[in-house]
C-alpha cells in the first residue's frame, strides 16, 4: 500500500512545486537528453500548492508500480503554474519511468548545477527537520534500507525549503528536457 501524507498549510505562491525521491542510477552514455534517466524510478512523489503539502511513498516493488501508473492522474489534479528545484530530472524520470512528456513553467535552481543545500545557506531557510540535511543520495539509502518515514521527512523539508527558494527569490525559465527514447 503507498503510504500518503497531508499537511494543511498556507503558502505564498500560486501553482504547484513538485518533487521526487528516485532509486537507481543514471545513464552516462547520454550526458545531453532524458536517456541518462531511464534507470531511475520514483519512489515518492511530493508536491506542495497555496493550502497544502501531499506526499506518496511507495514501499515495495508492487507499490513503485502503483505509483507509476497514478502519477499522470495525480499531475493532472494539480495547478500550473508547475514548478521544481532541478525540472530536468523531474521531467526526465517521468518520461521514462511514466510514460510522461512534462515541461515546467518555472526552475527553482537559480543555475544549473545550483544545489539545494547552496541555495538554502545563501537565502537562510530552515533546514525543516530534513535528516539528510539536503543529500538525496542519503534519501535513495534509506528507501533501500525501507526507512520510509525518513524518506517521507526528507521529501516534506525539501517541498518546504522549495517554496521559500521561490517565495525569496523567484523562479527562473525552466529547462527544457529533449526527450529521447
């Protein structure tokens, strides 16, 4: 059963600010375009709006499955303007982990490359009780080692910490993924 999370809450922004937690690893061989992420599947998909925060974990195989296939009709609940910290990634794993062709309206990375951890110092946000203190790579571990509650934690600091980048400082164009099957 995909474990689900709601917070009621009041935010400052309209649309909608997503992000994923992710196993596997990716492609190399293609540097340029949504094929470096077609060994990569989500594992939890969060999202935070103007009244609430929502997270779904899956906590098997049979649940990553479910959430694949309810991803599109989740996305297609929620409000644009769509917005994510690195919309590359987002795009790229649901391409190929979904089936989805998703571009966003805003990128929360003030660069490429920018990390989260870089940009919650420079802006002062709260760290929101993340336990892995922005490494994702931390997060992906403890999923394997079925610490969901952890993972769960993670992903509702990193929508936290994501919506007070775009409240402090905006939104840049989003990236445009080339999407290659």
């Amino acid at each position: 059963m995909i474990q689900e999370y709601h917070e009621d809450l009041r935010s400052e922004f309209k649309g909608t600010i997503m992000d994923i937690e992710t196993i596997g690893d990716f492609d190399r061989a293609y540097p340029a375009d949504s094929r470096r992420f077609r060994f990569i599947q989500q594992v939890i998909l969060g999202y935070i709006n103007q009244s609430h925060l929502h997270i779904y974990c899956a906590v098997d195989d049979e649940d990553i499955e479910k959430l694949r296939v309810r991803t599109p009709e989740i996305l297609a609940t929620l409000e644009r303007p769509y917005y994510a910290f690195n919309c590359e990634f987002e795009s790229g794993v649901w391409f190929h982990h979904a089936g989805i062709e998703l571009h966003f309206d805003g990128e929360l990375q003030g660069e490429k490359y920018e990390s989260k951890k870089n940009a919650v110092k420079v802006l002062k946000i709260a760290n929101y009780d993340d336990p892995f203190f922005d490494l994702g790579y931390l997060c992906m571990q403890a999923w394997n080692n079925q610490e969901y509650e952890k993972a769960i934690e993670h992903n509702r600091a990193c929508l936290l910490k994501e919506r007070d980048i775009l409240v402090k400082r905006g939104h840049c164009q989003a990236s445009r993924v080339r999407f290659m099957k």
